[in-house]
C-alpha cells in the first residue's frame, strides 16, 4: 500500500489542527428593560469621575484618551451582558479584583452580540489629555462605567520575529460597578501597573 494518501490524511488532519477555531456568537438571553435604562438616564445631583490608566513597566503606557467612557444603567440584561462579555473570561492576575479587564482580541473565541437598544440607551463622555473623565447630573442607582484603554506611547514593549510588533496588544477596556446615591461625588481610580518585557536590538 502507498504511504502517499497516509501522508496526504495526517496532513490533513495536521492542517486541520492548526486551523483557529470559529468565533463562538452568544446574546443575553434576559429581556431588555428600555424604560428602566431611560429612567437612570434622567437627571440626577450625582457626579461620577475618575481616571483610566495602563501603566507597563518597560514604559509604555495606556489610558482612555481619545476615547469614551459609558455609563451604562444596571438592569437585569446588563448585568448578563457584563457576565458573558467581562466575567466568563479568564482574569489576569494583575488587573485590580475591583475592575474587569478585556483585552481586544483580532480573532476573539467568543462575541457578545448585545441588543442595538441596550447599546442606544447609556451616556458617553470623551476622555480628556489626562486620561480623565466626569459626568455630572447622574441619576440615583447602580450602574456600569466602562472605560477604552488606549496605546499612549509609541514604545516597542514586545519584538516577535513570527508575528511582529505587538506593542498595541493591550488595547481594550475595562468596566466597573458603581452605585450613586444623595448627590455625594463619586472619584474611580482607574489604574494599574502591569509588568512586562521591552527588547533593545
């Protein structure tokens, strides 16, 4: 017997292997409140604030300027959506237990795709040169604040000769909960240090 279509089947099967699974679609599966969502959109005398920073020590740096922070009202499908899109991933050992870091993947194993209304129905504000935001006239009650993280230093933290420059791989967001009440100001320090390799050639 020919070893050439043993050859062509282990191959094959090798190909097979090294092939990337495909993104795994998942929705919450609790219905979407609106009015509830609008409700905690609605003025309040509370003032949220705080400031988003990545710090690596070999000097690069990651923060949410020239992004968005969302404060998302807490409802039942938020907090599934929090759950399946934060809380299921595995937790790096550095990210502060307070906060839920999800680093941006090219080729995510699994999406959340949440309902375009849930999305519609928060509050966004820009972050300024610092990394800083605030949002004043919030509601009383729970909600969600997620933040960018967003490269700030153009620094090589990582040389791979295989895949190239991955200086930007920490790119993503984080998100909190927060609970608002009496009109007293709430202050999220948003920061950590991560450790990390830099290569001089």
């Amino acid at each position: 017997m020919s070893v050439l279509p043993i050859a062509a089947v282990i191959l094959g099967l090798a190909f097979l292997g090294g092939c990337a699974s495909p993104t795994v679609i998942v929705t919450p599966s609790a219905s979407f409140n609106a009015a509830k969502a609008r409700k905690l959109l609605e003025p309040g005398t509370n003032e949220v604030s705080g400031k988003v920073l990545l710090r690596l020590t070999s000097g690069g740096a990651l923060s949410c300027t020239g992004g968005i922070v969302r404060l998302i009202p807490l409802t039942p499908y938020a907090e599934e959506w929090a759950e399946l899109t934060y809380y299921q991933q595995p937790a790096e050992s550095t990210t502060p237990p307070d906060l839920a870091y999800l680093p941006k993947s090219p080729k995510p194993s699994k999406e959340v795709r949440a309902n375009p209304l849930f999305m519609a129905t928060t509050r966004e504000v820009p972050c300024d040169r610092e990394g800083q935001f605030r949002m004043d006239q919030v509601a009383d009650g729970d909600y969600f604040v997620e933040a960018q993280l967003i490269w700030q230093q153009d620094i090589y933290d990582e040389v791979n000769f295989f895949h190239g420059r991955t200086y930007f791989s920490k790119e993503g967001t984080v998100l909190r909960r927060v609970h608002l009440q009496g009109g007293k100001p709430v202050v999220l320090n948003l920061q950590w240090a991560v450790t990390n390799r830099r290569f001089n050639f």
